[in-house]
C-alpha cells in the first residue's frame, strides 16, 4: 500500500507531549482510570475481576449493548467494535471499496478519511467547504458531482476541524441524494452529543439510512482517548461482514480493560458529557473574547458543537511558522 505520511499525526508526534501550552487537540479533557471508576459502585471491582484473555471479534455484548443504546434502529448485532475510531476507518476503506471506485469526501477532514480510499486505488472528489459561507456544505454541488462508479459519499458532522453542524433538513436531504443513487454513506459522528445546544443534535444516519455506516470513538465526545475503543453501527450486513472479517487482519479483538471501562463509561455518560460540555462551552466563551480581540490577525467562525475550532492566520506567515513562535 502506497500511503502517505499522515502530516498532523507526524505533527503531533513532534509537539504533543513537549509543547508548555497545548491549543491543537481535538479531544475532551480527559479522566483518571479512578475517576471513571468512582462514578459507579462496585466498578472498581468488576475492573479487578476482568479477565485478560482474548475477547470477541466483534466486541463484548455488554459493551455493544451500551453502544446499541445510542441509536434507535441499530442492536448490539449492528455494531462492530474496534481499536479506536482510526482502525474502523482504515477497515472500511479497504474491506469495502475497490481500485476505480469513485469517493466523495467532505473537506477539510481528517486526513484517514480520504488518504485510505486513495492508498486503496480509488478516485477521489473532494467536497470542499468554504469559511466564507460558515463551512456549510453544499447539497446541490454534491448531486452534479456523483459519477457512475461513485460508491461513497464520506462526510463527518459535527466536523472536525471546523466545528460545523448541518440542520437537520440538510442531512435528510443528503440522505435522500445517497437513497436516490443507491450510495454508502460513511457518516463521521464521533462529536455526537456535544452539541452546544441539545435541539441541534443530529439523528444518527444509520438510524435513518439503511446504507450509512455511523462511526463513534469514545476519545471525543467522551474524552477517553487512551481506551482505543471505537465503533461502527450499520445496519448493512454486507458492510459489516467485509469489515468483520477484514478485522481478523488487524487486531482481531480489542483490549478486555477497555471495552469494560467503556461500557462503564457509556452507562454514565450523561455525567461525563455533562461534565465535558461544560468545560467547552466556558473554553469557547474564552476563545469568542480573544478572537474578536484580535480580529486583524484571525478569522473566526464559532462552532457549533464538538471540541475543536478552526481559526484562520491573516498575517503572511505559514501556519506552522507562527505555531514555531
């Protein structure tokens, strides 16, 4: 596989772990394994009491279960666990798409979710957006952009890194352009549920599209990064059965620890997320202060929901420059 480098991972590499005052992650502050644990009596035991040998494939049943609990059409059958959100991109890139297959992509992303499809042999459009209309995408540019071998439209809301959030007519129609043309939908969802205002929350697409794969992680909206649990939940079973099998190449089954810390986690989610959006709403106050304080050096769209901004450099300077400085 000829794949490029994945530049802000190299990036973070360099700086993450050195760098005295950390603005470019895009993760909730984390917890302690104790303070997760103090949320439910008797977990702390049940932790003691987990056994360390292999676990399911597809993820323990207690923690599909939970997951399950998070969409209305989906059973713990429709979810497949995985190590974190990046594995389960990876997988559906290559266990679903073939060379000449035709890949729409929301734009800007995250890089896995077009460089795997591209490393793959596919053909790529990228669907990009633009500050200058709030990063709002544009439903009818991407119906005169669908080809005869298109196969996926990619997108991910609420986004990263711009923290957009489609109404919820714009991702009905999106879903009646992939219906229309019989399209797999990778639908990105990992900032479910940090939506700043609750009437904003989008329903999961694959509770509304029998062809959409929704991607959940527990390191965004949840802050847990360092469980590596993420998931998929469809209900095509085509798709899921290339990406089941297509596992057995690569992890074969997640970490025992962490699929019990995140089923414990998503029994107390609401405390967690409560907890997390609480912290980025009072860190947003801050950042809408200090850009409009300096507005002849950034541009500044406020998000709508998940933990991340994307700001734009008005001085004539590279980005990784003034980052330097």
């Amino acid at each position: 596989m000829n794949i490029q480098p994945f530049t802000l991972e190299r990036y973070f590499a360099q700086y993450e772990f050195n760098a005295p005052y950390l603005l470019c992650t895009s993760d909730c502050e984390s917890l302690t394994v104790g303070e997760l644990l103090a949320l439910e009596p008797g977990a702390a035991e049940g932790l003691q009491q987990c056994w360390l040998g292999y676990t399911e494939s597809q993820g323990s049943p207690e923690l599909r279960t939970e997951i399950a609990g998070l969409y209305h059409q989906i059973d713990l059958d429709d979810i497949l666990v995985h190590a974190g959100a990046e594995e389960a991109i990876f997988n559906f890139m290559n266990a679903v798409l073939d060379p000449g297959d035709h890949v729409i992509v929301h734009s800007p992303c995250y890089q896995s979710l077009y460089e795997v499809a591209r490393a793959a042999g596919c053909q790529l459009t990228r669907w990009a957006t633009a500050e200058a209309e709030d990063w709002t995408l544009d439903l009818a540019w991407l119906e005169q952009h669908i080809q005869p071998n298109t196969k996926v439209i990619v997108v991910n809301c609420p986004h990263n890194p711009t923290g957009y959030l489609m109404s919820q007519d714009a991702q009905q129609q999106l879903i009646e352009i992939a219906r229309r043309h019989n399209l797999l939908l990778f639908f990105d969802e990992v900032y479910r549920g940090l939506e700043y205002r609750p009437e904003d929350q989008l329903p999961a697409a694959c509770d509304l599209y029998e062809n959409a794969i929704s991607l959940g992680v527990m390191s965004k909206t949840y802050g847990l990064a360092g469980l590596r649990i993420g998931w998929i939940a469809t209900r095509n079973r085509e798709v899921y059965q290339a990406m089941a099998a297509f596992k057995d190449y690569t992890t074969i089954c997640n970490s025992a620890p962490s699929e019990y810390l995140a089923a414990l986690a998503l029994r107390q989610k609401g405390a967690i997320v409560e907890r997390n959006l609480e912290i980025a709403k009072h860190n947003l106050a801050l950042l809408n202060s200090f850009f409009d304080r300096h507005q002849a050096i950034f541009s500044w769209v406020p998000p709508k929901a998940g933990a991340i901004a994307f700001p734009g450099l008005k001085l004539n300077q590279s980005v990784e420059a003034f980052c330097a400085d």
